[in-house]
C-alpha cells in the first residue's frame, strides 16, 4: 500500500517525495513509502530503474534533490550500527590483505568506538555469523582469495554481525550457486523472525513472490508496494519492463 500520508511512526523506514539525480534525468522521483518493521522486502525493477540508488538513500549515500528518509521516525539518521548494508557485487575492490574473520568482525566496529579494540564477544558474533552463511572454514583465508560468491556471503557475514535492526542488501543473490541462494534466503528469514527489517534488491522475477513478504517495485518512480500477488501483476509488469519476459506469460497462466 502506497501510504502518502505525513510520517507514519511505527514505520521502520519512511520515505516521503524521494528525489535523486546525478544528471539531468532523475534516478528517483517523488518516492513515498513507508516500510512497516519485521518485513523481508524485496525491490524489483529493470536495470537502471533506481534500485542501488534507493538503497543509497536510505543509507544517507546520496544526497536527496528533494524529500526525507526517516528510520524509526527519527529524522536524523545515525545510520552507524542501526542499517547494515551489503553492497552490489562488484562495487567494492577487496584486494587487502585483510581475512575472511577480519572482514565479518569489521560488522562489529560500528558498535565500538574508534578507540576500542574489538572484544572477545565480537569475535564470536563474527564467528557465528561465518557459520551462518557457511564459510567457517573459509576464515583465516585472505578475502581476495575467494570467488565472487564466497566473497557475497563474507560481506553477508560481516552484515549479520553488526546485528542492525534493518538489513539492506544490494543483489545478495547475484551470481551464486542454489545451495547458497537457499542458505542466505534462510538467514534472511531467520532475521526478518527475529523482528528485524530486511530489504533486499532481486533480479529473479519468477522467486520474487516465493522468497519476500512485501514487493517494492521501481522504475524511476514507485510502481507498486505490497504483498507480491498484489505487485506481481501481469499489467503492471508489462508497463514498468516493456518487454515480455517469459515470466510475464507465466504470471497471466496462473491469473487466468
Ligand atoms: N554514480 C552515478 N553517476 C551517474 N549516474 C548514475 C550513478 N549511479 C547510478 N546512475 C544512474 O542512475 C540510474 C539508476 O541507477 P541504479 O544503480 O540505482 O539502478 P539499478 O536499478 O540498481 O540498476 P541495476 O539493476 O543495473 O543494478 C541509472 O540510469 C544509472 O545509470
Ligand atoms: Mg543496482
């Protein structure tokens, strides 16, 4: 449900009138919505359609043209330790010598100073979130001496130990294997249950409505949010991808 209403409080994100632009034409235009908290929310859209850049505006990455983002209805957002972010693959060049553990214990800066070291205790939470996306055996290797999919989920370790209270990730699912799809799908589930707000940018039109609670469906400006049988409709995702996708005749089988 599109709410365009002022800030809605019990809203874990809020957008109002959300405007971004790098050139001359948008990125994002007049986006209001709000993002109600304990929702596996999926942002679906074609390439180019604004999904990163949404993403970086909650981050408070990009500077708004116009409009507010407000996080549990604060309107200065301190985004350090409250917004874990996994990034787009492909975004970051991990070529440190730094290791698997170092990178997931990285998560847990954001809840120390800059003069304190990290403590045991975040050594294990950084542990347990290795375990979690599978790569414990990966931990002393050097992060730049793993494939791309091994890499996507140390930085889905390094998120998950930062224990935020909303999650954002950028394409989690690009480019790994099933298995993996399915074990990160379990730890996203696992921490929208724990009350968590968990955003996730998806290409995959045809698991869209299987994997999310909530569909927020982009292309410059918001097409639709809410539950997936309501923003997968066949119309709506004709008009915003132009094209026809196979899933498109899929989605009109199972309507008709
Ligand atoms: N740093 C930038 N400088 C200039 N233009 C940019 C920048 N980042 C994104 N854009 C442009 O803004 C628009 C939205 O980009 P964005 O990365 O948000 O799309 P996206 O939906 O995430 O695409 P994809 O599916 O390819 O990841 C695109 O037209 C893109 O070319
Ligand atoms: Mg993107």
């Amino acid at each position: 449900m599109i709410k365009t209403s002022d800030s809605d409080n019990s809203s874990a994100i809020s957008v109002r009138h959300l405007t971004v632009s790098y050139g001359p034409v948008p990125a994002l235009l007049d986006i209001s919505v709000d993002i109600e908290p304990g929702q596996l929310v999926g942002v679906i859209g074609p390439n180019g359609s604004g999904k990163s850049t949404f993403i970086k505006s909650i981050l408070g990455f990009v500077k708004p043209d116009h409009g507010t983002v407000q996080l549990f209805g604060e309107k200065d957002i301190n985004t350090a330790g409250r917004i874990a972010y996994v990034p787009q693959r492909g975004s970051v060049d991990w070529d440190y010598p730094i290791t698997v553990r170092e990178v997931a214990a990285m998560g847990r800066y954001s809840k120390r100073r800059w003069w304190q070291n990290l403590r045991r205790k975040d050594y294990q939470m950084a542990d347990e979130a290795l375990e979690k996306v599978r790569m414990s055996d990966f931990a002393k290797r050097q992060i730049g001496q793993l494939s791309g999919g091994q890499q996507q989920r140390v930085f889905m370790a390094r998120a998950l130990a930062q224990d935020a209270e909303v999650l954002l990730l950028d394409e989690p699912f690009a480019g790994v294997d099933a298995a993996t799809e399915r074990a990160i799908l379990n730890v996203l589930t696992e921490t929208r249950d724990q009350g968590k707000t968990v955003v996730v940018v998806h290409h995959d039109l045809a698991t869209a409505a299987e994997y999310f609670d909530r569909l927020l469906l982009l292309k410059q400006r918001l097409f639709a949010y809410g539950p997936p049988e309501r923003v997968l409709d066949p119309k709506l995702l004709c008009d915003v991808y132009e094209g026809n996708l196979k899933v498109f005749a899929d989605l009109a089988d199972t309507k008709s």
